[in-house]
C-alpha cells in the first residue's frame, strides 16, 4: 500500500504570505504508460465537501485561484499558495489514485497569522 | 452538471447495520468509477473504497478497516452507488461522501463529491 505523508502537520502564515505544503508518498505514483502523477490537493473546510485545487500533481482544477500552484514528481510533491487570503484558511490533504487503497496524507492545517 | 446526493445517514447502535446511497446525476453514471470518502469528528480523509464501471470489470475494492463489514455495490439503471455498512462501530462515526472516482482519462478525477452525510454509531 501507498502511504502519503504529508508536512508540516500546521501552518500559520501572515496575509499575502506564501504557504508552502509537502506531501511524500511511500512509493511512485507515476504511471509511466500515462506520464502522469496520480496524485491529487483539497482543501477542506468545515461543514463542507473535499474540493479538487490540483489534480495529475500540477494541474490546477477549474476556476481554483492561480494563486494556488502544484509541483513534484514521484513520491515528492508540493501546494503552494503564492499568497496567502483570508479564504485560504482550512485543511488540505494530498491523495494519490494510483492504485488501491487510494491514500490520504494526514492534512496540514493552514491559519492565517 | 455533476450532482452527487447521499442518503441513509443516522444513529446506530455499535453491531448495527445502516445502507449508504448516492444519487448520481449529470454525467454518464455507468461509465464511473465511484469512491466512498469519510471523516470522522476531528480526524483527516480517509478512503473507504471503490468500485469500478461494469464495463472496467466492476472490481470494488475496500480499505482495510472496512473490509468484510462494508459492501459496495450500483445500480446502473437508477444512477446510484451503494455503501451497505454492516457490524458497525464506534470507530465507524463519520461523515461519508460520495464522489466520482474516475469518469475517464481526460476528466480530473475526485473532482466532484456529495455533500456528505453523517453517520453516529453509539449506544
């Protein structure tokens, strides 16, 4: 099995600052046949649904802010927030869909300071 | 547009039973590959498993802590996607979403998910 694992855990970040995720898997979630990463970010907020930024590692999901950038290859990837909006505040999660069982990272708590 | 309805949510007692649904509407239900996500109070995501179009093979696969107590299934004719969740636990408290695993090779996949609905398993 594929274990994500994601840091720093939490993130206090001023507004207008950059926030900076990492998310590790344990093994590749390249498929090559593909040539894509098989590695999603959400942000998660209370009281509502998972919603896709970024999907194949790099590629921002529809109407997702371009302040929102994805990067990384293989098992190490990065979420960065170029700069850091009140509305950005929540939780947000790597996940790979590579195989099954599809993972979870632990989710990285972002707050503004 | 992709519109995902859960229902059948509620309390339980710990041993009970409780049947998850999804009401798919707005895309081509047959040919998706569906997942069920929960979260339990103050936990992260965590996946509990997946099944695959009939014309994929249908393969369902579950999460560890799932397997043999949790069944999913489909029905293609109504649009829905099922989680029979049998000999409950405390541990199963959470609220389970429904999404849209994989449509085909263009769409991004988990793009789309329910509003979630909660379950409580408690004495």
């Amino acid at each position: 099995d594929i274990v994500m694992t994601q840091s720093p855990d939490s993130l206090v970040v001023s507004l207008g600052e950059r926030a900076t995720i990492n998310c590790k898997s344990s093994q590749s979630v390249l498929r090559g046949t593909a040539n894509r990463d098989y590695l999603g970010w959400y942000q998660k907020k209370p009281g509502q649904p998972p919603k896709l930024l970024i999907y194949w590692a790099s590629t921002r999901a529809s109407g997702v802010p371009d302040r929102f950038s994805g990067s990384g290859s293989g098992t190490d990837f990065t979420l960065t927030i170029s700069s850091l909006q009140a509305e950005d505040v929540g939780v947000y999660y790597c996940q790979h869909y590579h195989s099954v069982p599809r993972a979870f990272g632990q989710g990285t708590k972002v707050e503004i300071k | 547009e992709v519109q995902l309805v859960e229902s059948g949510g509620g309390l339980v007692k710990p041993a009970g039973s409780l049947r998850l649904s999804c009401a798919a509407s707005g895309f081509t239900f047959s040919n998706a590959w569906m997942s069920w996500v929960r979260q339990a109070p103050g936990k992260g995501l965590e996946w509990v498993g997946r099944i695959r179009s009939k014309t994929d093979g249908g393969t369902i696969d579950y999460a560890a802590p799932v397997k043999g107590r949790f069944t999913i299934s489909r029905d293609d004719s109504k649009n829905t996607f099922y989680l029979q969740m049998n000999s409950l636990r405390t541990e199963d408290t959470a609220v389970y979403y429904c999404t849209l695993d994989r449509l085909n090779d263009v769409d991004p996949q988990f793009r789309d998910w329910g509003q979630g609905t909660l379950v409580t398993v408690s004495s």
